[in-house]
C-alpha cells in the first residue's frame, strides 16, 4: 500500500547515543514533516520540508538535525540522545497544492 | 501563536448514542482544519478536512462543522459502535503565506464505545 513508512518502529537509546529514524513516501509529495508526540502535550512539530533541498524549524527542532535525502526520504537524528527525547515520532507527507497529510505509524523512541 | 483546545479530554459512552467532540483555536485566520483518528500505538488517519470557507463535511456516521469567526469545530459521531473507540485530534492549518504548511495540533479527545 502507498504511504509513508517510518524505521525503526521501537528503539531504546542510552543517553548520549546518535541515532537516525528514517521516513521514506511513495506518493510523490513535495513536502514532508517530523513531529513528536508526549502524553499531555500532543503532537508538535519538530522539521519540515517544504521541498525536496530546503527544510525549515518547527516549534521544537532543538536537539534535532534533519536531512531530506530526495523527494521520497526524510531523516531526523538525534545527535546525543537525552531521556527528554524519549517519545513517539510521526512522519507526516504532503501534496503541493494538496490539503491532507499522511502519516506513518511512527518510531516509539526510549531513551534512558 | 495559535492554540488548539479538545473538550472533553476523555468520554466514555454507551454504543448507540450519539456523540459530539469539541474542537476550538485561538487564531480565526486558518486555511483549514483536519479531524484525525488514532488508534492505539498507531498513526493517524484523517477523517474529514474542512475548508475555511465550508461549514461542514461529512463521512458516513461523522459530520464535521466549523464555525470559523468564533473558532470552534465539531465532530459529532452518530449511532456510535466500539469500533468507533480511539483518540480523535483537531488540528488547524494557518492561513496567509509564509510557513503555512504546519498543523497545530489539539491534545485530543480519548473515546470509548462499550458494548
């Protein structure tokens, strides 16, 4: 089925660990967002890619670096993991023009 | 900066009654705004998105308004069933140029449907 697909689905960090989550789309959409989400916060975002080859902050990017590899793929990675980033992340993409999103199931991050 | 609020944060219901989620932003100046599903420890899915200058949409059992000027949203949900059981989130998308594309999202409302 098309959609965005999000890897690794779990992972456990030690603090002070880099990792990469990765997201990659299939529907040939332009842009293309990171959120995070905590118990009694919702979702905020965290990077966004208008389009292939820009990438802009979102509300929380700090501790975060993302690189949008090509059209379809979108990375998020934490340099030096800490317990505060202990989340669920959702990859979300977009259609130019276009008013839905689509996410994937998300990356359950625990850092400890 | 906008802010979105979900009344009630948790409702719990008998299947068969209808059902109303409440959705209201700080910021009238929206492009749109997007009810989603969450089931547990899985994505999101959109259920109705509707344009600033709609009133209302519906999905079969779901019917989504807006009511823009005062910043409030509903989604009612009729004859509900326990397959209807999942968080449910509002999330906005501001208007105007510029950074346009971001959602801000609602906390969300955590339904149950018992048998």
């Amino acid at each position: 089925n098309a959609g965005v697909t999000q890897t690794p689905k779990f992972q456990v960090l030690k603090t002070g660990q880099s990792m990469t989550l990765q997201c990659a789309q299939d529907m040939n959409h332009n842009s293309m967002y990171w959120y995070r989400q905590d118990p009694g916060m919702g979702l905020r975002l965290i990077y966004y890619s208008a389009s292939e080859g820009t990438t802009d902050k979102g509300e929380v990017p700090n501790g975060y670096n993302v690189s949008r590899l090509n059209k379809r793929e979108f990375s998020l990675r934490l340099e030096s993991a800490a317990p505060s980033q202990t989340s669920v992340y959702f990859c979300a993409s977009r259609r130019t023009g276009g008013d839905g999103y689509t996410f994937g199931s998300g990356t359950r991050l625990t850092v400890v | 900066k906008q802010e979105v609020t979900q009344i009630p944060a948790a409702l719990s219901v008998p299947e068969g009654e209808n059902l109303v989620l409440n959705c209201s932003f700080t910021d009238s100046a929206i492009y749109n705004l997007q009810w989603f599903r969450q089931d547990p420890g899985k994505g999101l899915t959109s259920l109705l998105l509707i344009q600033s200058s709609q009133r209302e949409q519906t999905s079969g059992r779901l019917n989504a308004s807006l009511d823009k000027s005062s910043g409030r949203s509903t989604l009612y949900i009729a004859a509900s069933q326990p397959g209807d059981s999942a968080t449910y989130l509002c999330a906005v998308r501001p208007g105007g140029g510029g950074s346009n594309y971001k959602l801000t999202f609602g906390k969300g409302t955590l339904l149950t449907v018992n048998p």
